[in-house]
C-alpha cells in the first residue's frame, strides 16, 4: 500500500490522507484547496502547449500538446477517483459544488493505465492535427485548405464546383475513422471509471440535472422551435429549387452543398438566391467593411468597443501582442476561431484567421464574449472560472451579435441612415438563416455522439447513422452517394476535436432569451430585431452580474440573475421571428412543408 500510495504522492503532487479514518471537514478543504492549485499549474501548462500546437502545428507541438493533456487528464482523474473518499461528508454548499465540479470537469477521461491514458491523448491530438492541416488536392499542384473550400461554398453558384469542394474537403476524414473509434473505446472505458456509464454520460451530467434528463429538455426545446425551422426549410427549399431545377427535390432533402456552407449548418450566404424580391437587408455589411479598407486588427476594435460600451474595461495590452488573427503564409495553424484565457487570469487571447466580411463581423463578438466572460469570473476559485454551463459561454457573444443591428452599424459609423422597417422582412431572413437553420445541426451532432458513445451506433454504422440523423433533424441529404469507407462527421471540427456540441444549441436558445431580457433593461421599446444594447451601462451591469458568478451557482441561478427565469425558454427566437414567421407561412401556401 505504502508503495501504491507514494505513485499517487508523484502523480498529483501530494499525498492521500489516511484513509482509515473518517475525513474531516477541514481534510475536504485542505484536498480541494490543494487540487486546485495543482489542476491550475497544469491548465495553464496545457494552454500554453495547445496554444503552440493550434498555431504552429508540427509533429513536434502535437507531441507536447499531448503530453500536456496527458499530465492534466490524468492529474484530474487522480484526484475525481480520490475526491470520492469525500463523498458522504455533510460540506457548505460551496464546497460541494467544487467537488462536484471537480468530478465533471473532464470532456476526455483517460484509462488509469498508463500506456492506453498516453495512447488516447495521443489520439486526440492526432486527429486535431490531422482535421487542422487538412487539404483537398484536386491536381498536384493545386491544394485547397478548409477555408478555401469553404469560400467556394460561400460565394459560388456553379453546381459542379461546389459539389467539387464539398466532396474535396470530405476526403480528409476517412483516415480519422479508425483513430476515432479507438477515441470511444479508450475515453469510454476512462469515463466508466470515473462512475459514468459511457462519455455521453459524462458530457450530459455537467448540466445540474440527471444525466438522463437532458435529452428530453433539448428535446422539449427543439419542439418550441421546429414549427419556425419546417417554415424556413420549406421556403429556402422551392427557392432553390427555381435557382437549381431538379437538383434540388420538389418535397424531400435539400443537398447540403448548395446551401452556401461545408456542412450546411448555417444558410445566409444564401441570402442572395432567396431574398424577397421586394425587401433585402438595405446594406451589404461585408461591401461596406471592404469599402473602408478594414483591416483585421479593426474588425477586433469594434467587437472590443461594444463591450466597453457597456462599462467592461478594455482589453488587456497582452491581447493585442499575443493574439493570432491572421492566417500565417509560412506555416498550417488550426484557424477554427477560439477564444483564449491561458492563464486563467487576464492572458486573454484570440486565435482566427480573420477575414473582412460580415461573417467575421460576427465572429469576432463572439469570441470576444467569450474573452469577457472569462475575465468577469477570473476572482472565483479555480473550479468556478468558467461558464454556468458551456451553453452560456457561446450565447454570451452572440447575444452581443444579436445588438449588431442597422442603429448600432449607424452609431459607430458603418451606416449613414438606418434602413427603414420595410428591410425588416429581409433582415429577419437573414438572421433565420444563420440563427434558426443552425438548431438543428446544433442538436443532432451530439445526438450521435451520445449513441455512438453508448453503443447504439456500432462503428460499421458510423456514417449511415449520421445521415438518417441529419435527415431526420436537418432534412438535409448528401450531394453524392456515402457509404462507410467515409467518415463525414469526421469533417466537422468539433467531432476530431472532442468537442460537445449540445452548447451550440443552447447557446442558439439562450442568447435570445438573453437578449430578450437586456433589452428590456435597456428600456428598449422596439421590435426585439431593432433592439441593440449598444452604450446602455445598465444592461452592461446586468450583464456582468450573472457573468462574474461563473460556474459558482447552478445554471438555474445565473440565468434567473439575467433574465428572472430559471428554465430555458424558446418563445424568445419565436418572438423575434414572429414577423418572419408570419411572411413565410404565406409564401409557403400550397407548397410542401417537411421532407
């Protein structure tokens, strides 16, 4: 024993108690105190190491980033496993819920063997490096990296060259098959030993309810919704078809390369093919930006304006040294953009290839949500220094997005007169395009993960599966026949990545609630789609108030200290659609809804 115990002493950086006796109080503490000291020295070692590898990315940087995921994940495990000792110790409510926390804060949980902890984090890092350097070669000579492909998609009409980039950029996951069901395998039986029947379990208990409880509160969600998505399905799908012909079936599917993205998950760079003919968004936000000659470093200057606005302090100077905002020319750099705190203090950072259009626009208030939220709850104790759940960490900055509307693109500038509420149709279409045809990808992602996961979707079955999946939530249907020598969902960043996905769909309800309610406390009487709470400082300290609690309270708790209620509600997406909602239903008369 004597042996076993002085491996965990090496492995954690301090020795178990005597188990023999009852734990005390003060011994819950003092272990927890000192695991987060520890689980801080090796977050910010992990950061450190990914940050390198995202932005240079070599065999060498995947090989630290992975020992450094390494040490974490199993310094982590170590300490899950030994915090059961503490189990049935009566503690403060605060206490508790740095344990709990502490159980939970894994997506990746190692085997306790050595040999197969090193070869999943291994495996992880691998498939990232894989997904990141990813190109499709139509020639020798002739190389296209995702964001290449994905620009193809985005601004082409010519059928043959977008079912060309999207059957290119799909021929880089198949070798990511055989790495990734050995993923499952190795982080199941890793997630088995923390107590969970399989990762998806893992992954859904981080949400203050039973493991099993959350499919249906998405579930419940998504019904709210899916009378608005079936609407918007039906008319993007015959308007298309006018553009398309055949191509696209008069009743079924819609083929997912010709909605303007690599994966189909959100549709506004459709916008041109099925505006009204009689109402457009009244600006071109990437024409305008183009116009001005900005550049990246100002498409940030703006998202950072908005937030000081709102009375949040600027940026920190290391942000704007430390950064990485564009594509380097002499290396591959995973430009899937993210958000950064690497010290879990104030070295905040970003990482995007940022390119000047209304998408990066976007984007960048996005992850700058996310750089503010991490710097509101950088006082909470190392286990609270993050989101009420991973769904209010994306909403935050898109719900700042949601304020990017014609009056705040006026107040800073980028609009001489504020179109008038005959563009809202347009608008609003625009906006569904992104915001609503997003929920279902958003939902079924991790849908099949969780199955996959389980067990209810063999390996042989990998892509067969996700397509019924995408059919039955998206009706959306691939270009080209697929079979099991493809490995489609590998193509999404955040399946090589390890990344949950359910966020993204909580997040897509969460920021209108959010918005809904800051709205309001900005006193904002307009249409929800005209509010934007740009310069109102009451908003702002609204806003920081539920930011600063981090992950102290259940999510319950921080979203009633923002909006006043305590369950997630749709009706707010269906508010602020409500005039769209009304224009498609006519348009739609006597055309097909569903698939």
């Amino acid at each position: 024993m004597r042996s076993l115990i002085a491996v965990l002493c090496l492995g954690s950086g301090f020795c178990l108690a005597d188990t023999t006796k009852p734990p005390t109080l003060a011994e819950a503490k003092a272990f927890i105190d000192r695991a987060q000291s520890k689980l801080l020295e090796l977050s910010v070692q992990g950061q450190r190491a990914e940050w390198v590898k995202s932005t240079f990315i070599t065999y060498d940087s995947e090989i630290l980033a992975a020992k450094a995921d390494e040490d974490l994940i199993a310094a982590t495990m170590q300490l899950a496993k030994e915090s059961t000792r503490f189990s049935h110790l009566k503690m403060p409510e605060e206490m508790a819920r740095q344990f709990q926390l502490l159980r939970l804060s894994l997506t990746l949980a190692a085997p306790s063997d050595p040999k197969e902890a090193q070869e999943l984090t291994q495996i992880a890092t691998h498939m990232e490096g894989i997904y990141g350097s990813g190109k499709y070669c139509s020639t020798p000579d002739q190389c296209l990296d995702q964001d290449q492909l994905s620009d193809i998609l985005r601004t082409s009409t010519d059928p043959a060259k977008l079912l060309d980039a999207w059957r290119g950029w799909h021929t880089i996951s198949p070798p990511l098959r055989p790495l990734f069901q050995k993923y499952v395998e190795l982080g199941n039986k890793g997630a088995h030993e923390l107590g969970f029947a399989d990762m998806g379990a893992m992954w859904r208990s981080k949400y203050d309810m039973p493991a099993d409880a959350f499919p249906p509160e998405l579930d419940r969600l998504w019904e709210q919704v899916k009378p608005l998505y079936l609407s918007l399905h039906a008319y993007v799908r015959w308007k298309l078809r006018e553009k398309y012909g055949d191509l696209v079936p008069a009743s079924g599917p819609i083929p997912a390369h010709l909605l303007g993205d690599m994966w189909a998950q959100e549709w506004e760079n459709i916008y041109p093919l099925v505006a009204p003919k009689d109402a457009d968004p009244g600006y071109n936000l990437t024409q305008i930006l183009t116009g001005r000659g900005t550049q990246p470093v100002d498409m940030l200057k703006y998202g950072e304006r908005f937030f000081t606005s709102l009375g949040f302090a600027p940026l920190p100077k290391t942000f704007w040294e430390r950064s990485m905002i564009v594509k380097p020319r002499d290396r591959d750099v995973v430009c899937h953009a993210s958000a950064w705190d690497v010290d879990f203090v104030d070295d905040l950072r970003i990482k995007i290839c940022i390119q000047i259009n209304a998408d990066d626009f976007q984007t960048v208030h996005h992850e700058l949500g996310h750089n503010f939220y991490q710097r509101a709850y950088d006082q909470q104790p190392f286990l609270f220094r993050d989101s009420a759940n991973d769904g209010f960490h994306e909403a935050i900055g898109d719900t700042i997005a949601l304020s990017v509307t014609p009056e705040y693109l006026k107040k800073i500038g980028l609009l001489p007169t504020v179109p008038d509420s005959s563009k809202d149709i347009g608008l609003l279409l625009y906006k569904a395009l992104e915001k609503v045809a997003f929920l279902p990808f958003g939902l079924m992602i991790d849908k099949w993960r969780w199955q996959v996961f389980s067990g209810q979707i063999p390996p042989e079955n990998y892509n067969q599966s996700w397509w019924k999946l995408r059919l039955e939530y998206q009706g959306v249907a691939p270009p080209v026949p697929r079979s099991e020598a493809d490995f489609d969902p590998g193509a999404k960043y955040h399946v090589p990545a390890n990344f949950p996905y359910a966020r993204y769909f909580l997040a897509d309800i969460l920021q209108f609630q959010f918005h809904r309610a800051l709205a309001k406390t900005a006193d904002c009487t307009a249409p929800l789609n005209r509010c934007s709470i740009y310069e109102s400082k009451a908003a702002g300290d609204r806003l920081n108030a539920m930011l600063s609690m981090g992950a102290s309270q259940p999510w319950p708790k921080a979203l009633q200290a923002l909006t006043g209620q305590e369950q997630m509600d749709a009706t707010a997406i269906l508010d602020y659609f409500a005039p769209l909602k009304r224009w498609l239903d006519e348009q739609n008369q006597g055309k097909p809804l569903g698939w």
